[in-house]
C-alpha cells in the first residue's frame, strides 16, 4: 500500500470513514493504492456482529492531501458522507491506539500492556502497544490462547512447534511456556514483526525461540526443522488456502493443525483446502463472526504434488 500526503504541518493524521465488514475484509487484504508514500490502514468493528457496523482509520505522516483523502474515501463507498479528518498529536498512532487495552486473562496466560499485577497463578506476557499486531485481544488469537492452553490440559505434549506469522511473538510464547522442552520456530514475513518478537521475548525472559523472516514456509531455515508436531499459522483465510500444501508438508504424521484470522463464512474453503492435503478437522471454536480451527495431519506425511502456488497469498502479514 502507498499513499500521496501534502505539503502541510508535519504530524500524525488521522482520515476515518464509516464501512461495512465487506468493504473491511477487502481493506485488511491489502488494497492498492495510488498513492505515495503509504498510510498504515486499520479497520475495526463499531457494533459487535453488525456487518454493517466497522470503521475505517487512515494514518498519514503529514496532512493528507485531497487526493490521498478522496483514494480512502473510495475504499468504503458505503460510508456516504465526507471522510473526518483530524490532526494527532506527535506520537506513535499505534501505540495510542492500543495503549487503552484492558489487559487479557485466558486460561493460565494474562497478556497485558503496562504494569498491571498477574492474578495468581497466570503466565504474565508483557506486549507492549507498539509496532507489531497480535496484542491477544482480537478473537482469533484469543482463540488460539484458549485452544493451546487446553490442548496442553487435555494431556498433549509437542516437541517441536511452528509459528507462522508470529507478529508479535505471543502465540510462540504461549507454546514456550506450556511445552517447555519444545524446539519453536517462528516466523514472520515482516522484518518489523520479528524485531518485535524478538525485543518481547526478552522482555518476558523467553528464550530459545528461533525467529525467521519469511514468505510462509519458503525459507530453508523453517522446512529444515520440520516435520513439525504442532504448527500455528494465524494469518487471513486467502493465505490460509493458498499456503496449505506447504502447512501439510512441514507437519508430522498426526501433528496438530491451529488455524486462525478466518470469518465462520470462510471455514468450509479453509477447511476443503486442508482437507484436500490429507488434514482432518479436529475442532472449531467460533467467536463472533471468527473462527479457530484444530486440524489433525494425516497419518502419512504430506508431498505436494507440485511447487507452491503464491495466489492468495497478498496481505497474509496482517495478523491479528
């Protein structure tokens, strides 16, 4: 994405439009813009399960110029009124936008932003607001909280573990802590989101993971580890379809499968595509209008008939 800013004071700008979830779905999946240089674009659901409810957030460097404000404009045609435009003050947008997060209490893990004390009992992790997405707060990666920490009370033991698209490194830290003994990779195709994982990892005294920039599973550094008895990938359901094969390839034979950043309308595709490299479906935990799923590999390791196909695979860094 990329955007055109005008000449105006320097400062955080903020272009907002109402949208509907449809209109987010395609924004979250990366739109082109013709624009120079970009805006980070966010989307977020104004009224709980209201399709018609979501709004869109624009945030330019400098003031926008009307052409960079009529490009977002044009990316919720449903809004039907003029973009709000407003000056921020001089700080990092991203991390006021996500200061305010009540911290997280699910299962044995307590996710938090600041200085709030754990409750008894809990794994802390500390994710501090900042420049990477996957604060544990959006349904699909509370989800996958939810479901590894009662993979790891039902009994189930991995050694070794993936985590693909990683953003800010707390679903492979959550892996580190239930199965201490596990060899974790994680990876991420954002150079940005793997120095995040990397500074809160130290910063909740996690060691041992190793950290990967990478296209998926298209790095030497993630196919020479595996087979993998666990792999995570919470990304978007396009790239969720799109990377199956290469997900199948580099699990065990009956590793377990954790899928999230899919709307419950996109189960049945994600699914079918899994299901066609000899997954099985194990287990769906919906939330809202998303859903998480467990797969189990086949008995057999997977071969893909022939090499990746990269369709499907734009905007798969946007993790939630």
């Amino acid at each position: 994405m990329s955007a055109d800013v005008g000449g105006g004071p320097a400062g955080s700008w903020k272009v907002t439009l109402p949208c509907t979830r449809a209109e987010a779905e395609a924004i979250d999946a990366g739109p082109e813009l013709p624009l120079d240089p970009a805006p980070t674009l966010a989307t977020s659901e104004e009224v709980l399960d209201d399709a018609e409810a979501w709004r869109l957030d624009a945030y330019f460097a400098q003031q926008p110029s009307a052409h960079a404000i009529a490009a977002i404009a044009a990316l919720a045609p449903s809004a039907g009124a003029a973009p709000l435009v407003e000056r921020l003050a001089d700080e990092d947008w991203v991390t006021i936008s996500q200061a305010g997060l009540a911290p997280l209490h699910v299962g044995r893990f307590f996710v938090h932003a600041g200085d709030e004390t754990p409750p008894a009992g809990t794994r802390a992790l500390r994710i501090a607001a900042g420049r990477a997405f996957g604060t544990g707060h959006h349904e699909t990666t509370s989800g996958c909280l939810a479901m590894l920490d009662a993979l790891e009370r039902d009994g189930a033991a991995f050694a070794s573990v993936v985590d693909i698209g990683t953003g800010t490194g707390l679903l492979a830290f959550a892996a580190a802590y239930l199965w201490p003994g596990a060899a974790i990779v994680a990876t991420d195709i954002d150079p940005v989101a793997v120095d995040v994982t990397r500074e809160n990892a130290a910063a909740n005294g996690v060691e041992g993971i190793a950290l990967v920039v990478a296209d998926g599973t298209l790095d030497p550094a993630v196919v020479g580890p595996a087979p993998y008895e666990l792999v995570i990938a919470n990304i978007l359901a396009g790239p969720l379809v799109s990377m199956a094969p290469e997900l199948a390839a580099i699990a065990a034979p009956g590793a377990t499968i954790v899928l999230a950043g899919l709307l419950e309308t996109q189960r049945a595709a994600v699914v079918a595509a899994y299901q066609a490299c000899g997954c099985a479906l194990a287990e769906v935990d919906r939330r809202g209008d998303w859903s998480v799923l467990r797969l189990t590999a086949g008995a057999e390791r997977f071969v893909p008939s022939g090499p990746f196909d990269p369709k499907g695979r734009d905007g798969w860094a946007l993790d939630l």
